[in-house]
C-alpha cells in the first residue's frame, strides 16, 4: 500500500510540473524574436562599449510607429520608446589571433555577435528617423543613422557614408513574412 501511495505522489508531482511549464511557457519563449547570447551592454572580452546617457533620450511619440524589434540574417535591431536603440549583427568573422574587430566568438555553443551599436534616435520626419551611433564595436561612434520605413514590414538602416562601416541594411519588423529578410 505504501508503494502505490508513493507512486501517486509522485505522479502528481509529475503532472504538477508538467503543467507549470506549460502555462509558464509564454514566458519564456520570445515569439519569433532573434535571441542574442550577450546584452550589448554586456561588456565582452576585446569590446569597450559605452553606455548610452538616458537624459539624452526623447520621449518624441513620432518615434511610436518604429520602435520594437526588427532583424535581419545575422542580426537585430531593437528600438525602445525613448530613441535609444541596439543593433547586434554578425561580423562572419571569428576572433583569433591577429584578427582585427569587430569578430564573432563562441561560447558554450552559441555564437556571440562582434557587431555591436548604441543608438539614440532623436527625431523623425515622415517615414524616416534619425540619429547617432553613441557608441560600438565597429569605430563608428559619433556617425550619423537613418532608420526609413518601406513596404512589406521592411525598413533601410543606413550609416552616412564617410563611416567606417557604412550600414546599409534591410530589416523586418516582427509581422513581416518569414524569409523576407533571411532565415
């Protein structure tokens, strides 16, 4: 009698736990936003990054229709209410030695992005925002960014062209059909 008593205990533990994680699994899945092994904040080995200043920030709600998150293959650009902005991508190079940054590592199995940007945006005006680059891993602090608007979801990135990097990029909002803008 004892053994089933704890065999039933223990299923109902079992069950318990199962269903836990199902109602809890919402929260832990990010519905098809890009998950990124590192906050770009996240000081990373060979990358100084520096913090971007809030009380800078605006509360401009012509900013409204571009915030949130927008990706493309290899990277995410994400964009608060307040213009401050991160944008993470691979730089399809991995870090070694004599390998000039930024460069992608790995750890634990994940690949850690050597692209990494704070922005502020600070205005709009009809379908385009504009801002700075406060700060990244590609030598392109202080450079001047768009973010324009286009049909299907997308939008251009894009870095003026004296910049060392010079961004030019395609990305999709998270309703834009999956493959428009990479796997």
């Amino acid at each position: 009698m004892k053994t089933i008593v704890t065999y039933i205990a223990g299923t109902r533990r079992i069950i318990l736990f199962a269903v836990s994680l199902l109602l809890l699994s919402p929260l832990f899945m990010a519905c098809g936003e890009q998950v990124h092994a590192i906050s770009p904040t996240t000081p990373t080995a060979g990358h100084t990054n520096v913090f971007i200043n809030h009380s800078h920030t605006t509360t401009d709600s012509s900013l409204a229709g571009f915030t949130g998150t927008w990706y493309n293959h290899g990277g995410a650009l994400k964009i608060a209410p307040d213009g401050t902005a991160t944008f993470d991508a691979r730089a399809y190079r991995w870090c070694g030695p004599g390998v000039p940054t930024p460069c992608d590592t790995m750890k634990n199995n994940l690949i850690i992005d050597g692209i990494h940007m704070n922005i502020l945006f600070n205005h709009a005006q009809g379908s385009t925002i504009y801002g700075r680059i406060m700060s990244a891993t590609t030598h392109d602090s202080g450079f001047l960014v768009t973010l324009t608007l286009n049909h299907n979801n997308t939008a251009t990135l894009n870095e003026e062209k004296s910049s060392p990097s010079h961004l030019n990029e395609i990305v999709c909002n998270l309703q834009a059909q999956p493959g428009t803008c990479g796997a």
